[in-house]
C-alpha cells in the first residue's frame, strides 16, 4: 500500500496511510520504528488524543497514521464499546478537509479492527498474490463485507483485486490471473504487479517502491494502478477511503 500512496501523491493527491494492522508493518515500511512511537492509532482509540496529534508526515509526501503492537489491544478494548464499528470513521471526519485519499491498510484477521476500516471506507482494494494458496480467505472477506454493507456502510464497493506478486514466466501465473476476476466476481485491475526483489529492498530503507526504483517495472505498474484509480473517482462529498488487505 506504500507504493500505491507514493504513486497517489506523485499524481497531486494529498494521501493519508492509516496503518490498522498490529503488526505495523506499514509503519515500519514507511521509514518509523513501531518500537519507538509515544503515539499511534491505539491511542486515538483509547480517546487519548485526536486522530490529528498521531499523523506523521513521511518521504514521498504522504502523511501516515502509524500503528504499533498496542493495537492488538485496542481490539479487545473495542469490543466493549458502544457503536465499535464506527471508531475509525469518526476519528478520521476531522480529517475529511485535509486529504484526497485515504489508504486504510487493514489486518489480516476480519476482526474488529477490520471491520472499523471496512466502516470507515467508499472502497475496498484486494491484493491478491498471483499463487493458489493466495486465495484462501478472500470468500471469507467478501461475506464480511456483505455484512458491513447490511449493518454499517450499505454504499460499501469493492473496486476490484490487485494482482501482485505475478510472474508472467509460469504457467501457473497465467492461470491464476486469468481465473482470479470469474472466481470472485470482481474486476481484476490492471496491470498486474510483477514479482521483484526492488519491493523487499524498499521497506528497509523506509521508502516505496516508487522512490527507491522509480524506473523499475513494479513502480511503473503501480503508477498505472494509481492513474486508473484517480480516473475512477467520484466527485466526492468526503475524501475518498479505500480499505485495503495485505
């Protein structure tokens, strides 16, 4: 979701990375230590402070809302909370002026937190490696977010899968990208994100894809991505929330 960020901002977007997930690995990518942190999202949820003493302005001109592992906390503390599901959209309505884009990176797990970000967003972005093991869980999240839409966000899209992780050479590449958009039923956005070693070299320099191999086909394929989702927004009466999966 970095790179994707990145590629948002190089387009004029003003671009805001809310990291959902415990393990912080979107934090980590873009350059902050989790370890280190005196604030994250976890203490927005706590009602500590405002969403906006959290944000952290980054490389690549993106601003972030980090996590660390206090987060997995904030799960259970939600759980006990009146209307839980909408946390995350309230926190971040003293934001809506500020930004264009807001790229929710959520966990794994279809918890709570997950389905805050789910709550919180127009969108839903789905990466989806190029590889059989891949798909487990994704029937799983689409009936999660048919119960969002029933009881939380009725206007809740899924824009379509992200192929990444895709390697043209194979056979078994080709057919799951071919199968992937009948499987689910959803659009497959393009072009797929080949596999490269650029995008594990980048997180460890605490930058995307985007800065540290701009000319790399990885890059080139997310600034397509990025193009296309700009071209496919609607007039928005807020700014526009994707939620997206590792």
């Amino acid at each position: 979701m970095h790179a994707l960020g990145a590629a948002l901002a190089q387009l004029d977007q003003r671009v805001l990375l809310v990291d959902l997930d415990p393990q912080a690995c979107l934090t980590y990518s873009v350059g902050l230590d989790p370890d280190t942190l005196a604030r994250s999202l976890h203490d927005v949820f706590v009602r500590r402070v405002a969403v906006n003493e959290v944000v952290q302005h980054v490389g690549g001109g993106l601003d972030v809302v980090p996590a660390t592992i206090d987060l997995a906390g904030s799960e259970v503390l939600l759980l006990t909370r009146t209307g839980r599901e909408h946390v995350l959209a309230r926190a971040l309505e003293a934001l809506h002026s500020a930004y264009d884009t807001v790229l929710v990176d959520c966990p794994p797990s279809l918890g709570v937190l997950t389905i805050n970000g789910l709550t919180a967003a127009e969108s839903v972005l789905v990466p989806l490696q190029c590889e059989a093991l891949s798909h487990r869980g994704v029937g799983q999240l689409l009936e999660t977010i048919d119960d969002v839409r029933a009881f939380a966000n009725a206007d809740l899209r899924v824009r379509g899968i992200i192929p990444t992780m895709f390697d043209g050479r194979t056979r078994h590449g080709r057919e799951i990208l071919a199968g992937v958009g009948a499987r689910y039923g959803l659009p497959v956005l393009e072009p797929a994100v080949g596999k490269s070693v650029r995008f594990a070299e980048a997180p460890a320099q605490g930058r995307s894809i985007i800065d540290y191999a701009p000319a790399s086909p990885g890059a080139e394929a997310y600034r397509a991505l990025a193009r296309a989702l700009v071209a496919d927004l609607r007039p928005p009466v807020r700014e526009e929330v994707h939620a997206t999966f590792p």
